[in-house]
C-alpha cells in the first residue's frame, strides 16, 4: 500500500507538472498569435478606412510635448496642417495612421520615439449630396468607406413617397460609375446612373449597392402617380413607389376596389397624348378582368383609371331604399 501511495504521489506530481507546461505553451502559442488574426473594431475600420482632406479637423497629441496644445487644428484647402515643431505638413489624401507615422517622423530629431495619436475632430472633406424623397435630405459626410443604402440610411431612409430608381451624379476624376448604363452627362464632367430600389433593398443585386465617393449626389425623385376615380371605395392618387408600372387591378386594389354602384363594363383608361388639352381613351371591361378573361391591363404614370356610376343601379338601389323607409313609417304608424 505504502508503495502504491508513493506511485499515485508521484503521477500526481508530474500531472500538475505537465498542467503548467500546457498552460504556459498556450500562452506562448497565444503571444505569437499575429495582431490581423483579431479582427478591428467598427471604429478602427472606420479611423483606418477614412482618408484626410481640406476642411478636416483634427486633434493631435504627443507624449512629452505640450507645445501641440488642446485644440483642433484644421487642414487648409490645399490639402496642409501646420504642427507645433513637426512644421508643414500635407495631410491630404493620407489616413490617420499615416498622419501620425509621419508626424513621428519629423519629431524624432527632439524627441526619441515619438508617441503620437491624431484623432478627427470634425470630419468636413468628404462631403456627399442626398436629395429628394428622403426624411432628411442635405450634406452629409462619409465617415469611411459607405456603400449607396448605408449613405441613403444616414438620410433617414425613403420616403413613402419614393419612386423607383436612385440616380447618382459622380465627378469624373472619381471615375466611371459601376452601373450598368452609366454615361457622362452633357457637361461631360460627371458621370450619371441609376439603380432599382428592390434591386438594392431586396439584396437580388449586391453589386449595385456601389461604394460612394465624396461629392458624389445622390437623388432618390418623387414616385410616378397613377389616379383612379369614379365609382371605387377610395379615389384619388395612388404613387408607384418601388414599382416601375402598376396594371388596372393593382391600381383598382390601391382604391379598394369598386363600389355597389359602379358600372364595370364600361370603364376605361385616361392616357395623356402629345396634346396636353386631349387624353387617349382606352375602354376596359373590368368584370371581364376580374374574371380572368381579359387581360390586365399596364398603366402608364399619369394614367386615369375612371369606373362610371351605373344610373340604373343607383335608382334601384334608392327605390329600394325608399320603400324600406316607407314600410317602416308604416309599421311605426300602425303600432
């Protein structure tokens, strides 16, 4: 027994042992591990992504030197900060990591390795133009690399109201404008496309959510209207939205549906000619829509879908109307 304690002791000993050296391998193993394997914060994406240009300010601080002050300093519109002891310097076009490792460097004739962190202050050089149907249209600044939604969801988002398509208005020095049917403009100083909505926010295009560049403008326009009037539930204007074009039974659904009193077989379709005093009849017969043997019919923006008023219907529907109220005074009397 005695020995077989001495046995057990022994093992014991050695399994703390080998505990420790696996524990301090780990560790090891761990240090060596390269800083790329651990994946930045949004934040130093984003500090690392952004390039400085005319108009940014920024804070910069060294160790051991207060001569750099607690205040911004801005970089001029040529693209340059002047620094405390570091001089001159053109910050344009670099990143901040950039910035401060050549800030290091002119500081290394007083000081032996400079520490030295530069922070934006105000962002101001990379401006972009969000108009239209957006919940708060006006300047913004990209912080970072910004694909079209994220810049569009900075805006608040679309409107209701929102059409189709986003145009995209791009200086030529940015390049061409990765979009199908991108083409200069008749300045020939920009680039100008558009893209879907859906194709976008649905994600069935990706590709077409491109990376935006400063000053690029970005305009969402007002949704194409169609009308619908006559005998339906709820007349009146009704915007596409997303859609491209809406047919006579998506616009009937919008006004939801036809009243009681409605004539579905001499409705027609209101279309805008050349003439702007004139509109293009097109007669439909909605019952045979709505029954599946016509085909429905696309409208156009502009379109007016008019439902007549059946007289007949309404004179019987008020004859009706007045021999209920007649039997009902009558019974009243008699009782």
């Amino acid at each position: 027994m005695k020995a077989g304690d001495a046995v057990r002791r022994k093992l014991a000993r050695w399994g703390c042992r080998w505990i420790v050296l696996a524990l301090a391998a780990a560790t090891a193993a761990w240090a060596q591990t390269p800083a790329k394997a651990i994946a930045p914060t949004a934040g130093e994406q984003a500090r690392s992504t952004y390039v400085l240009g005319p108009g940014d300010q920024i804070l910069v601080r060294v160790m051991d030197l207060e001569e750099m002050g607690k205040e911004p300093y801005q970089i001029d519109m040529r693209g340059n900060v002047n620094l405390p002891m570091a001089g001159r310097i053109h910050a344009s076009g670099l990143a901040v990591e950039e910035l401060e490792r050549e800030i290091g460097g002119r500081l290394q004739k007083y000081l032996k390795s400079p520490e030295v962190t530069v922070a934006l202050s105000e962002m101001r050089s990379q401006p972009v133009s969000v108009l239209g149907e957006v919940k708060t249209p006006g300047v913004h600044q990209l912080q970072g690399e910004k694909t079209l939604l994220e810049v569009v969801s900075q805006a608040g988002g679309l409107n209701p109201t929102a059409g189709h398509a986003i145009r995209i208005t791009r200086r030529k020095e940015w390049g061409p404008i990765p979009l199908p049917g991108a083409h200069e403009d008749e300045t020939g100083q920009y680039y100008v496309a558009e893209v879907g909505v859906k194709e976008i926010m649905e994600a069935r295009a990706p590709e077409k959510n491109i990376l935006v560049k400063p000053n690029d403008v970005i305009t969402v326009p007002k949704g194409e209207l169609v009308y619908v009037m006559g005998a339906v539930k709820k007349s009146g204007g009704f915007v596409l939205g997303d859609r491209e074009t809406v047919t006579v039974l998506q616009a009937l659904s919008m006004a939801e549906g036809m009243d009681s009193y409605a004539q579905s077989g001499h409705a027609k379709i209101l279309r805008r000619t050349s003439d702007p005093e004139k509109r293009q009849e097109i007669a439909l017969n909605l019952k045979r829509i709505i029954e599946g043997r016509d085909h429905d019919v696309e409208m156009q923006s502009d379109d007016i879908l008019f439902v007549p008023l059946s007289g007949g219907k309404k004179a019987l529907a008020r004859t009706a109307e007045a021999a209920l109220s007649i039997g009902t005074g009558l019974a009243i009397y008699t009782r």
